[in-house]
C-alpha cells in the first residue's frame, strides 16, 4: 500500500505554519509533495518597499524549495493547471505527470487583471512580486537619460504604495519621473476619510499627481484611455486595481465563491470534497466575506497546519475564527507610513518604523538557515 501523501499548492502565507512543519508529517511516514512555479515565494507586504529600494529581494522571499527537501518532502517547480477530485490529482502546466494525493491543501494566490491593450515590457502589476524588480531596473536605466511618465492604475492601497516607492527610487535620478495615480472615482475608496487625507497629503507635497472620477479603459501605444474620454501619456504603467483567485478551481469544476475563489467552510474544506483545503487570497470563505488581505491567511496558518494533520490522521478538524479589528500600515516611501487600526490612526516615520519591525519579525521567523 502507498503512503498517504499530503499535497500543497502554493507555499504562499497561509502554508507557513505548514511548512515550518512538514517534518511532523514525514516522521509518520506521510509523503509531501508541494508545488510551486518558483523555488521561492516572496512577501507581498514588502514588495513595493523592494520596487523602492529598502529592501533587496532575497530579504522579502522565502526558499521554499529548500524549506520542503530539507525536511523530507517532495519540491515540484511547475504550475498547477487543474485539478481532478474524482481521480483526486492535480494536473501539472508543464505536462508532466499529474501528481496524486489523499489529502490537498490550495493556497494558490491571486493576480492582478491586466490592463487592457497593454504591453507587457512596460506593463507590470503588484503580482508578481518578483517582476517589481525587473521594473525598478527599467526605471533607474531610463531615469538616468530622460524623464518618464509612470501611471499607477488603481486607488487603493496597493497603489499608493507602488506611488510612494517609485518616488523614494527615483527621488535622485537626473530625470524624476511624471508620477500619476489613476484612482477611479476616488482615492482608498472604502477607507475611512482620514486615512484618505493622510495619504493624499504624503503623496501631494512629492508632487504625484491624481486622476480621479473615471476609470482607465485601456493602454495602448504609450498613451491611457480614460472611459470619460480622457488620455495620458504613459511610458510604464503599473496596475493595482485589486486581485483576483486563481482559476483553477473554476477551472476544475469545484464550488466557487463570488470571486471565483474555491468555497470553503469553517474548518477551511472545500464545500464539496473533504479532502481538499485552501487559505489565503485563493478561496472564498462561506461563513462570511474576508478582505483580501495577508493577515487573514497569516490566522488561518495554525488551523489549516491542524486540519491537514487531522485529515491525514482521520481526526477531529478546528474550526477557523477570523477575528476581529486588523491592523493596517502603508508603506509610502521615503519612511513614512500610515498606521490604522479601527479608530486609531496616524502617519510618519514611526508608522513605517512599526511596519518595517512586524515584517522583518515575520521573514525571521519562517526563514530557515540554509
């Protein structure tokens, strides 16, 4: 008889806890396979601070391939394109043999939709973290001979975050970029309006500018086309206007959220198949709607690392809680940050200070001497 295999797809926020831990399942003779299209995953929260310059990417990213071979478990560099529950496998992008499991566990991420009629060599997006890099290239080779126009489509935290890294890059190039952020009807729509004013005001006195009231419709030849009618000169763009999950799961037919997330219930199990599990921006919580936001999958880490052993055991499950209040920090460049959290707000350096601290602890403590 074949030994029970655990599958991950994905060793994004919410399989942290679980691989820290993979050890405790090979020790009982339960076989690991994870599946990843990059030896490395990289930390969201820090990636526009890469784009600006504070941090290099090998401090925001996590070896996942070594954190899988050095515990005894299987790493698999490839795309998982779908999966079949019936058969109970998932099926690899790059052709290979799909791989089988008794127990599943999908933390798949997200993207970014592009922009329509976009160019994907002055195109990027707030994921993939790793392509911020090769853009923040792009802008200090050009920066050195000419000024470029930089447009940032979306009004939300992501955005600004993008906006205020950019300039902290660019803040001693020969030729600063024309820094623009297309909002949509307003900046952080959905946000309390004095963290909107905050914002705006860091932003403002470095001269980025704003477009709101209107969305983009398209980029093409260089230029963004507002659905008002309006255009703009644009030589690199970048979208944020939010993320989507994956399509794999609507793609293999398993009960999905509004979102195209895959359903889950409160143990964090597919609505449909007991022996498939999810966190992170990749599923839909049936109990109740949940931000897109790393803090819930960094909650749902202890649960999900719990059910799939209890799964593999045939154990009793936990139930998931999402919490309450949650703290938010924007990093907007040039060490300043804004703080929020429930009616507690401010801005400056301290704001940034508690940011950088939380998530240089959280890279430390997933991070295994290699």
């Amino acid at each position: 008889m074949k030994p029970k295999q655990l599958v991950l797809i994905g060793g994004g926020h919410a399989h942290m806890v679980t691989l820290a831990n993979l050890a405790s399942f090979t020790r009982k003779g339960y076989r690991v396979v994870v599946i990843q299209p990059s030896d490395y995953h990289y930390y969201s929260g820090m990636g526009p601070g890469m784009l600006g310059g504070t941090y290099q990417p090998e401090e925001i990213r996590f070896h996942t391939r070594f954190i899988v071979e050095s515990q005894g478990g299987e790493f698999i560099r490839d795309k998982a394109l779908s999966i079949d529950p019936v058969r109970q496998q998932v099926n690899l992008e790059a052709g290979s043999k799909p791989v089988r499991y008794d127990v599943l566990s999908c933390n798949a991420g997200s993207s970014v939709p592009d922009l329509s009629g976009s160019n994907q060599k002055t195109t990027f997006s707030a994921k993939p973290i790793e392509r911020l890099n090769q853009a923040r290239q792009i802008i200090l080779d050009t920066g050195r001979n000419q000024q470029m126009a930089i447009a940032i489509v979306g009004g939300g935290p992501s955005a600004v975050e993008i906006a205020g890294n950019i300039w902290q890059l660019t803040t001693k190039l020969t030729h600063p970029p024309k820094i623009t952020v297309f909002t949509g009807t307003k900046l952080m729509n959905n946000h309390p309006e004095r963290i909107r004013v905050m914002i705006r005001k860091i932003l403002s006195q470095r001269g980025i500018m704003f477009v709101e009231g209107s969305y983009v419709d398209s980029l093409n030849g260089g230029e963004i086309y507002l659905k008002a009618g309006r255009r703009f000169k644009a030589d690199l763009s970048f979208s944020a206007v939010g993320v989507k999950p994956s399509p794999i799961f609507s793609r293999s037919g398993l009960p999905t959220g509004p979102d195209g997330g895959l359903l889950v219930n409160k143990y964090l199990q597919s609505t449909a198949q007991a022996n498939i599990f999810g966190g992170g921006d990749c599923i839909s919580f049936q109990p109740q709607p949940l931000d897109k936001v790393g803090v819930y999958a960094v909650r749902q880490n202890p649960v999900l690392f719990h059910n799939l052993m209890a799964s593999m055991d045939e154990e009793t499950l936990q139930v998931f809680s999402p919490g309450g209040a949650y703290l938010r920090i924007y990093n907007l460049g040039g060490m300043q940050g804004v703080f929020s959290k429930g009616p507690f707000m401010f801005s400056g350096r301290f704001a940034f200070w508690i940011k950088d601290y939380i998530d240089r602890k959280f890279i430390r403590s997933f991070t295994m001497n290699e």
